[in-house]
C-alpha cells in the first residue's frame, strides 16, 4: 500500500511539474510576443516643447536684446566723442594753445558739427591730419561721412568762453545716458 501511495505521489508530482511547465511555456509565449516600447508618446513630447519654450521666453527676457544693442551703440557714442575731442586737443597741442580752423574757433554755444550752413564744419580741420574720417552717430538718421565737404557726424560740439574748455557730447545717447566728454 505504501508501495501504491508513493506511485500516486510521483503521478501527482509529475503532473504538477508538467502543468507549471506548460504555464510556464505559456507565459514565456505572450511576454516575448510583447514588443520593447520604443519613441516617445505624445504626452512627453509636449511637455518636453512646452519646459524647452519656457526657458527660452525666460533667456531672451533676461538678455533683452534691444538695451544690449542700445548699450552698444552708447559705448560706440562714447568712443566716437574721445576720438574727436582727441583729435581737437591734438590740433590745439600743435598750434601751442589755439585751435587751427578755416572755419574758424570753436563755437561758445552748442552747435552740431556737420558740413551744411549753421553748423560747425570741422571736418577739414581734423581729416586727414588727425583723423581718417569723422566718426558719426550709429542710429541718427541723416549722420553720414562722405567727405570733409558732405558729412553730418550727429555730434555736438562747444568751447566755454572763460575756462576754453572743449565738450564734445552726442545728444541721440539712449538709455537715459548723458555723454559727454570735456578737455
């Protein structure tokens, strides 16, 4: 009899391995039928786009492009304005103290420095002894250099009558700047 149950147990035992094997199978057949995920769904996709807008609206806010550019054409103001009080000092330092113009001193009031009627033409006095070519406003419309005889550099130019102190100022400054330069 214990012969008969040990039989049946092996039976049992061996039908047992048999279905797990069999489910075990059956498994293995639908998960390998199952294919990897691969790509991105739609969801991931606008969040991606929408986190990449954001942080580009945020740079272009915090560079802000046109006062960078109004900086720049300032710093190119400032430069233009102590190349040409530069240029009249050295004038002044060669003629040992006056200043040499066919268009005659420095005016005592503010006055443009162009080549047109009622302005001051100090082109020929500067180019080409001291300057290549008078150095103009970079956003003022009509400022041009063509030659010492048709030129509007948008820079203003004035001599105080007791101190004989030469400004050199350009009045189109952005910003809120003010500048100008005195020797």
């Amino acid at each position: 009899m214990l012969a008969k149950t040990q039989h049946t147990l092996t039976l049992k035992i061996t039908s047992l391995k048999y279905r797990n094997l069999k489910f075990m199978n059956f498994l293995k057949s639908k998960t390998s039928s199952l294919k990897p995920r691969t790509g991105f769904t739609l969801i991931e996709l606008i969040v991606t786009l929408s986190i990449v807008i954001i942080l580009t609206i945020g740079a272009i806010l915090v560079i802000n492009p046109p006062a960078q550019l109004a900086k720049g054409r300032n710093t190119t103001r400032k430069a233009n304005t102590q190349l040409i009080l530069g240029a009249v000092g050295q004038n002044i330092f060669d003629n040992k103290g006056t200043f040499s113009c066919s268009s005659g001193a420095i005016p005592t009031t503010t006055t443009r420095m162009a080549s047109s009627s009622g302005n001051y033409n100090i082109g020929p006095c500067l180019v080409p002894t001291y300057l290549q070519n008078l150095p103009v406003d970079p956003s003022t419309s009509g400022a041009k250099y063509l030659s010492t005889t048709d030129y509007d550099t948008a820079y203003n130019i004035i001599r105080n009558a007791s101190t004989g102190r030469v400004t050199v100022s350009a009045p189109a400054a952005e910003l809120g700047e003010n500048i100008s330069y005195t020797r």
